[in-house]
C-alpha cells in the first residue's frame, strides 16, 4: 500500500532535548512538508522540501531542522530553542510544489509530542 | 486579520441534519478551495476541492465558493454519526513556489444519533 508514515505515534520529551521526528512517503512524490497543529489552531507550515537536498522554511520554522536527503524521507527535528513543543505534528507529500494548478497534498497519520 | 478564518465550534446536530459549514478569505487572488476533514488524532484528508466560484457537489457534499464575498461554505446532508470530525477550509497559494496551504483553524462538528 503507498502513503505516507509516521512515527513515533506518540513522543515524550523532557526540556532541553532535542528529538527527531521520522517521516517516510512510498508515493514517489517530489514534494513534502512538515505541519504544526495546536488546538483551534489549524495546521502552521514548519518547513518543505521539493526536491532533494533542498528545503525551505514555512511560516513558523523558529526552533525546528529538517533534512532531505532521500526522496523518500523528511525528517524533523525538534530543537531545544524551540519554546512551545508540544502539539501534533503532520507530514504531507505532493507529488510536485507550485506550478500551474494545485498539487493534492497527502497527510500521515501524525505525531503527538509533549514536553514533560 | 488572518488569510483564512473558520468558526472553530463546536457544532452539534442531531442525525440527518444539515450540516453547515464557512470560513472566509481575505486575498481575492485565491483560485482553488479545499476541504479536509480530520478524524481525532488522525492525520487531514481532502474531501473536495473547487476551483473559482461555484458549486461542486458530491454525494451528501456540497462545497460552494462565493468569490465576491470572498467566502467558501461546505454542506453535508443527511449527515450521520461518521461525519462527527473536524473540517479544515484550506487555500493554496498556487503562484508562491512549494504549493503551500493556508488552512483555517477547522470547525469541529458533533453528529448525534
């Protein structure tokens, strides 16, 4: 089946740790993003990528690393300087970024992190 | 103001009713519409789309797009206890690079049976 992983499912962290965030995609898409979702809030884009070896902030990536460095995979981290960490965390993929028309972007099942 | 604006609810129907839902926009150049619905602690998934004004149906689903006004409304009929999710109005900003989603903050709907 092709879509989009996530893991872990849930994830703890103590303050002033840093935590990685895994995102994998089977669905040969080009393009893939990482969401922030607070309650009442909606889904906030952290950073995405279009291509490999490339990747661009979002509108909130103030605490927060990416890398790209396969096609199939987007992971975040969660830095220590970032001050707010715990929400719901969602990746997507498309399979292309911008152009003429709207790419259908895909979501996976998210993480939950929180900071104890 | 932000660029995209829903009524977060709670809304509560009983089974079978209409459900209705809105948000609005603030930049006129928006051409496409989205709606996501989110199961809770799922991740979204698209439910229509519509391009310029108008309206899309499908099924028990109705999206409509009032570009004047600048406001998009999604209609479920008949809906059932399944439907009780959070639905997210989505706006890409196709002509930025990286086809990036604006999303309204979801309303949350309750079908009671």
């Amino acid at each position: 089946d092709g879509g989009i992983t996530q893991s872990p499912k849930y994830l703890f962290r103590k303050e002033g740790q840093n935590v990685t965030l895994s995102c994998e995609q089977n669905l040969n898409h080009d393009a893939m993003y990482w969401y922030r979702q607070d309650p009442g809030q909606g889904l906030r884009l952290i950073y995405y990528s279009q291509i490999v070896n490339d990747f661009q902030k979002g509108d909130i990536a103030e605490g927060y690393s990416v890398s790209r460095e396969k096609k199939e995979s987007f992971p975040l981290t969660v830095t220590s300087a970032q001050k707010n960490p715990t929400a719901f965390y969602l990746c997507a993929s498309s399979i292309g970024a911008g152009g003429s028309s709207y790419n259908e972007q895909f979501f996976g099942p998210g993480t939950r992190l929180t900071v104890l | 103001q932000k660029e995209v604006e829903q009524d977060p609810g709670p809304l509560s129907v009983p089974e079978g009713a209409i459900v209705s839902l809105n948000c609005t926009y603030s930049n006129s150049a928006f051409q496409y519409f989205m709606w996501y619905r989110q199961y809770s602690r799922k991740g979204p998934e698209l439910l229509m789309y519509t391009y310029s004004s108008g309206n899309k149906e499908d099924g028990r689903f109705t999206a409509q797009v009032d570009k004047s006004s600048k406001y998009i409304s999604l209609f479920i009929r008949d809906s059932q206890p399944s439907d009780s999710a959070t639905y997210l109005c989505a706006i890409p900003a196709i002509k930025a690079a990286g086809n990036k989603l604006t999303f309204g903050g979801g309303t949350r709907v309750l079908v009671k049976p």
